[in-house]
C-alpha cells in the first residue's frame, strides 16, 4: 500500500515553529438540558465574553437570565436576544379559524392536523358565547350541525363514485387502495367543514415570535382568539409539561427511601419544573399600534371605495409593476382592510394627490410605538405580485408559504364560493349530491348573513365561523422569482390538492404571460393532464 507522504502542511518543521496563538481546534457540538432563555442568554454572551459555551451555562441561572433579559431586551430593546430561545407548544381543539390567524407569522414551524387524510366528523366545534341572543345560538348549532353532516355523506358519496372508477390494482394492498381514495374523498368533502371546526397544531417558535404572536392574538376582536393569546402566555410563563415527569418523580421517590442526603441533591434535577419562557414573554400585552392603525385605516378605505363595487378578477391576478413606492404602500395598507382587489385599489390611488397617498401612509405609521415592527403592509418592492382568490381551505395549504410576504384579507361571505371540480378527482355531480352540495353551502352563507345581524355579542365575528371552507378569501402574495418557481413547482405536483393545483398553474402561466423568456425555467406539472389517482 503506497504511503501518503508527509508535507510541510501536515508536519511542523523545527526551523518553523508554530506559534503559540495558532490553534487549529475546531470544535462542535450540540447542546441539550439548558432551559431557552438560559441558553439565549449563553449564547447571547459570545458577543460580549470570551467564555466557552460550556462555561457559560455552566455559571448562569435562571435567575442571572432573568436579570439579564429584563434589562438588554426590555430596557435596551436587543431583540434578537429572543431569536435565540426556542420553546415547543401543543395547541389542541381551536376552530380552524383560530388556527389560520394563529400561524399568520412570517418566523413560524408547526404542523397541523390535515383535512386531506384525517375525518374530522367527530374533532368537535367552537361555540361562541350568544349570551341571551338563543335564537342566533338555536341558528348557529343548527347551521355547524347540517355542515357535519354533508361533510360525512359527501365523503362516503364520492368515495364510493371513486371506487366504482378507479381499480385497485393487483400489487396495491386494498387497505392502501381505500386508505388514499377516502383521502382523495375528503379533498371534496373538507369544502364542508366550517370554520368552527376545532384542529390541532404544534409550533416551533423563538421568542420573539412568540411575543408579537401573543400580542396579536390579544389585539383581535374575536373572543377566542383573544383568550388564545392569553393561553399561550400562560403556557409560555408557566410550568411545561413534562414528558418524563412521572418517570422522575417516581425515581426521586426511590432515592429518597435509599438516601435522604442524595434525594436533597437530585430534587432540584429530576422534579423542577421548567418554563420555557417566563420573561420575553410576560409582559406580552395586546398592541395599540396595531389595533389603531387598523381602525383607522378600515375607516379610510371605507371612504375610498364607498362608490366603487367590487371587481371581479381571475383567481390569480399577477399585477404587473406599474405605481411608484409610495402608491403601493398606500394600496396595501387599503387593501389589508378591505375586500376589494390589489390591481383595482392600485389603479384608483394611481390617480390620487400625493397629499392623500401621504395621509394613507401616515395612518399606517402615526401609532407605532418605539418597538414595534411596522405593519405587514410595509413589506414592499417585490417584483412579482399575485392577487389570489380561492377557497379558504386551498388557502390553507398556500398559507404555509413564508418566504413570502402574505396580506390577508378578512373572512367574508361577499366572494361567494367555490365547487370542487377536477378532472381527475369524482365530482359531486358524478356522486349524485352537486345540488345538495350546493344548497348547504347557500344555506350556510345565509345564516352567517343573518346571524352577523342579530343582537348576540361579536355577532359578526361569531358569524364567521359558519363559512365553510368552501368560501372563498383574498390574498395577496409578493414574492421574487425564486420562490414563484419553487411554489408553482410544489404545489402544482400530482399528489396536491386539485384547488392548490390549480391556483399554482395559473401563477405559473401569469409569468409566462409577461414574462415569456423566464417560463422555461419553471419545471411545473400540467393542471390540465390526467394524473393517477392512487399516488399521494
């Protein structure tokens, strides 16, 4: 075997000592035990000390963190010291509507229960509080009640129409073949459920997430998503649950029978209790700054568009780039508190005095306070720009999407809804239910209108939990071309949902249109070629 031979780089030489300040001692590794913000705090201190990680956590507590935190992230606003701690949270039975602004974060990680592979005929429902209003609550029941039910005979209806198409094939186990039909059925059927249905979640955040998402959700004029916010500070400020809790606890119990001096020691190691955040996020309070700037800016595009129906738009509307800066700040920040689209409120600002592109501008910024990020709606300069309009659940899935600057607007009936229809995936009509189908939906719609109108407390908050996900929302994503390839690319494969499929072809077509040359870059799958149904 030949020998590597030794180099001047690999061996010193004795007429080229080394110097003593040259260490080639790269080292690595991965931490675990330390508390979140003990560890931000740790790692915050490679900015100001020369200690190693492993001394650092080894002199600081709790406490020192605490002392630490109080002082450079509230007093000195260093938020990024936030970046670094971390905290997992479970955040189970919340409405599906809960959940969509719960997740409305652009530093977010989580997964949530799916409509595609899971039957939520029995996850339950959110009730609001009517107070004395029974005949709005009588409504309310009966409306989530007849929704439940044609969301369990729509999937059993086109289930069976698939299985009456589409063969199993000789070497697919029939478990698996009625395993991803009933998926494909629910694809359909999930246009049923309500916003009231409850789901669950889980999220991966750092801190500073975690506080401006409390504080949002304390900002919001719905009574449940303002008592999640207060959930989810105490969840944060409070002990976490503990998954080896009872395994420690009984250990500890043992010790103490064997050697009560060791048991005084391992107390404070196996049976402590652990908060994942009990500083960054104590002081989480609801946000004036958003909630006057929205309150002003709903009045200001009251009075913009009070003469101006809403136009109608294809489901995607790339905008070309056409105004000045200072005109799509204006056009967004009315667009975030209205229903109409980006391209007719651009095209009306287009032509309005400076002095009231200036005003919009300003209501926008007036009530920021000396920490507070600016307003979404700020997020400017992308050069692609897709006004999209498709059914809350597709909207869904597209939500997820965060290298992106997402505006959303508000749940409203004024949009109508949508019909599942794909070529590959049954049809209602095919099932034999289209009409029934449509009739629950109407239904739905008009008792959403009628109870926004009644006497019950946040009636027209709690009105909205009766739009099914068939309703469809408006959105606005800005982007640039890297993640317009990669989200037509994604969400146009064959194992996607026939509505996110679609609404990722026609962006990719939007480009091709006024911008034919960059069109062959994007490897996009054919909405409009058949696709095999067995494959998820």
């Amino acid at each position: 075997m030949p020998t590597i031979p030794e180099t001047a780089s690999s061996v010193p030489s004795q007429s080229h000592p080394t110097p003593a300040q040259a260490q080639n001692q790269t080292e690595v590794f991965a931490v675990h035990g330390a508390d979140p913000e003990v560890l931000a705090y740790a790692m915050a201190k490679y900015s100001r000390s020369s200690l190693s990680m492993r001394q650092s956590l080894r002199e600081i507590s709790s406490q020192r963190a605490e002392q630490f935190l109080n002082t450079f992230y509230f007093q000195y606003g260093h938020r990024s010291i936030a970046d670094l701690a971390h905290a997992a949270f479970a955040i189970e039975r919340l409405s599906l509507m809960a959940a969509i602004v719960l997740v409305d974060e652009q530093r977010w990680d989580g997964q949530e229960r799916s409509t595609r592979y899971q039957n939520f005929l029995k996850s339950g429902w959110y009730l609001p509080n009517f107070g004395e209003a029974s005949e709005a609550r009588a409504l309310y029941i009966e409306t989530v009640e007849n929704l439940f039910t044609a969301y369990s005979g729509t999937s059993s209806a086109v289930f069976e129409a698939l299985k009456s198409r589409v063969v199993c094939p000789a070497e697919m186990k029939q478990e698996a073949y009625e395993r991803t039909l009933k998926a494909r059925a629910f694809d359909v059927a999930r246009y049923l459920l309500p916003l009231a249905t409850n789901t669950s979640l889980g999220q991966i955040v750092n801190a500073r997430t975690l506080e401006t998402q409390v504080s949002r959700l304390l900002s919001h004029p719905a009574a449940e998503i303002r008592d999640l916010g207060s959930k989810l500070r105490e969840a944060a400020t409070g002990p976490a649950w503990n998954l080896h809790a009872e395994a420690q606890a009984d250990l500890q119990s043992r010790i103490e029978k064997v050697n009560a001096d060791l048991a005084v020691e391992s107390e404070p190691l196996l049976i402590r209790e652990v908060r994942v955040s009990p500083t960054l996020v104590k002081y989480a309070q609801p946000n004036p700054y958003e909630t006057r700037s929205r309150a002003e800016l709903a009045h200001a595009a009251a009075e913009l568009l009070a003469d101006n129906p809403i136009a109608p738009t294809p489901a995607v509307d790339l905008v070309e780039r056409t105004e000045t800066l200072e005109v799509e700040l204006a056009s967004t920040l009315i667009y975030s508190v209205s229903h109409h689209p980006y391209r007719q409120i651009r095209d009306l600002l287009a032509d309005a005095p400076e002095a009231q592109i200036a005003e919009i501008i300003e209501i926008g910024l007036r009530h920021r306070g000396r920490h507070d990020e600016l307003l979404r709606a700020f997020h400017a300069g992308a050069q692609l720009r897709f006004d999209i309009l498709m059914d809350i659940g597709g909207f869904r899935d597209m939500h997820r999407h965060r290298r992106c600057t997402q505006i959303i607007q508000e749940f409203t009936h004024l949009h109508g809804y949508d019909t599942p229809e794909s070529g590959d995936a049954a049809g209602l009509a095919e099932a034999g239910i289209l009409a029934e189908y449509q009739a629950t939906v109407e239904s739905a719609l008009a008792a959403s209108r009628k109870l926004a109108a009644s006497s019950a407390p946040e009636a027209a908050l709690s009105a909205l939990y009766l739009l099914p996900l068939a309703t469809r929302i408006r959105s606005l994503f800005k982007m640039d071309f890297a993640e317009a390839v990669y989200i037509s690319e994604l969400r146009s494969g064959p194992a996607g949902h026939f509505s996110y499929r679609k609404v990722a072809w026609e962006m990719y077509l939007a480009v091709q249109r006024q911008h034919p040359s960059l069109a062959k870059y994007f490897r996009v799958t054919d909405f409009t070629e058949p696709i095999d149904l067995l494959k998820r």
